[in-house]
C-alpha cells in the first residue's frame, strides 16, 4: 500500500516539538526540528518520540523510523513577553494595517513619530500600509487625521500564541493533529 512518507525525502521529515507538558512550545513560527535534530535528541535521551513517520532511516548496523511528535523530558518555561520584532509586530496586529485594514505593503509606524520623541516600543509602534504610512507621514494620527482602530499594546507571549492559530502555517503533517489545535483540514 502506498504511503507518502515512504518516498518522501529524510529532509521533508520535521519532527514537531512539544514541551514537556505536551504543548508545542510555540505556534507561531510553528516549533519543528529538522529529523537530524530530532534524532540526535533521541540518542541524547533529552526528548520522548511520540509519534513517528512510516519513513526509516538506516545506518549498516540500525535501522530507526524518523519521529514526527516529540515532547522535551525536561519542562521549557515561555517567556512572559516576546521579542519586539517586525514579524511579532505585524501577527500581534493580525497582519493587517490598524488604520485602512488593508493586509497589503505593511510597515510599521511610529504613534507618536520619532521626530516628536516617540521611541520604537510595543506601545508606541502599530502596523501600517504603505500608503497609510505615507500619509500619516511625520504626524501623530490626531494631526493627520487619521484613526487607529486599535490602541498598540505589549502583547503576552501568551497572547501572540493565541493569535498564531488564526494563521496556520501551508504545511501540517496528519500525525500532528492530535498536538495543535488549528480548525482546519491537515494534509497527508
């Protein structure tokens, strides 16, 4: 019987990291290891296989199927409050520009802009189009007449999880459906 795990190359093989408490230690970028990873952490006794692919790898004395589910042995603690990046940004804000809405040419913009003493935080940065960007120019969104639709606040670790399941990534494996809990159709 065919299964696409047979064929599939060691390298399309990424194993899904879960804490020791059997949630994935993050959603968003989704926590995956390469299988080589995954392996040499098996060997090192520092994760429990939980669900494996068909897929086997094969040394001249071993032979061992390569795991798709993995649980760390010891408990990660999650930072309370995520780095300030753009991408932490921009899914804090949903992807989308907090003026027009728009989900095209974001950038991010300075509340209180940077020539009028605003500093680069998570309460003073939201994102923005372009051409909202643009227009707002130098200005606060009061002086350019424009409305932020939702003030900028520093989110949660905790939070921007939550906010990651709203964006599940092109590709999940069948076997993971049991650790994530996007409402979508997984592919095989």
């Amino acid at each position: 019987m065919y299964h696409p795990d047979l064929i599939r190359h060691p390298d399309g093989c990424p194993a899904l990291v879960l804490n020791a408490d059997y949630t994935p230690l993050s959603y968003y970028p989704l926590s995956l290891w390469p299988w080589q990873t995954a392996v040499k952490a098996v060997f090192l006794d520092r994760v429990d296989i939980v669900e494996e692919y068909q897929r086997e790898v094969h040394s001249s004395n071993f032979a061992m199927k390569l795991p798709s589910v993995i649980a760390l042995k010891q408990y990660v603690r999650p930072s309370q409050h995520p780095a300030f990046t753009r991408f932490n940004l921009f899914l804090r804000d949903r992807f989308q520009c907090q003026y027009c809405g728009s989900l095209k040419d974001l950038t991010f913009d300075h509340v209180i802009p940077r020539a009028q003493g605003g500093r680069t935080t998570w309460e003073n940065v939201a994102t923005a189009c372009s051409p909202c960007n643009l227009k707002k120019g130098g200005r606060t969104p009061k002086q350019a007449h424009m409305v932020l639709h939702t003030q900028p606040i520093r989110p949660t670790s905790w939070q921007l999880q939550d906010q990651g399941r709203s964006f599940p990534p092109n590709y999940l494996h069948e076997s993971w459906r049991d650790w994530l809990y996007w409402d979508i159709e997984l592919e095989a």
